[in-house]
C-alpha cells in the first residue's frame, strides 16, 4: 500500500512541475484575447462650400467636390 501511495505522489509531483514550468505553450490561455489591430482611421475632408472638415463618411460626393452637406452641395463650390 505505502509504494502505491508513493507511487501516486510522484505522479501528480511530476504533473504539477509539468504544469508549473510547461508555460501553458500547448494551450491558449483564456481571459486575455488577441490585441485586434487599430483599424484603419477614417479620413477628414474639408468642405468645398465652406472649409469645414468633416468624415468623408458623413459628407456628400459629387462632381469630385466634398461638401459638409446637402445643403452645400447644392450650391456648389466656393467662388
């Protein structure tokens, strides 16, 4: 019984040491995801109307024109 006993112990020593220095290399560990990469800023265009920069993504396109808006699209640009 004591060398089954001693046996066991040595097992689960080994197994701790293995644990304890393996690193966790084999399995990704969880809590902490990837960084994800910044994404790509958006760019900021100045109005033809008025000068205002703005998100293209919140402007107007037409003509080859950025405008701040509807409004000033339909008047054009700037003289």
């Amino acid at each position: 019984m004591g060398k089954i006993l001693l046996f066991l112990l040595g097992i689960l020593a080994i197994w701790l040491l293995r644990r304890k220095f393996d690193g966790g290399a084999s399995r990704p560990r969880r809590g902490n995801p990837a960084p994800q990469p910044p994404a790509e800023p958006e760019r900021i265009t100045a109005c033809a109307q008025c000068g205002l920069h703005v998100p293209e993504s919140e402007g107007v396109m037409e003509g080859g024109h950025f405008y701040c808006s509807d409004a000033h699209r339909q008047l054009g640009p700037r003289a």
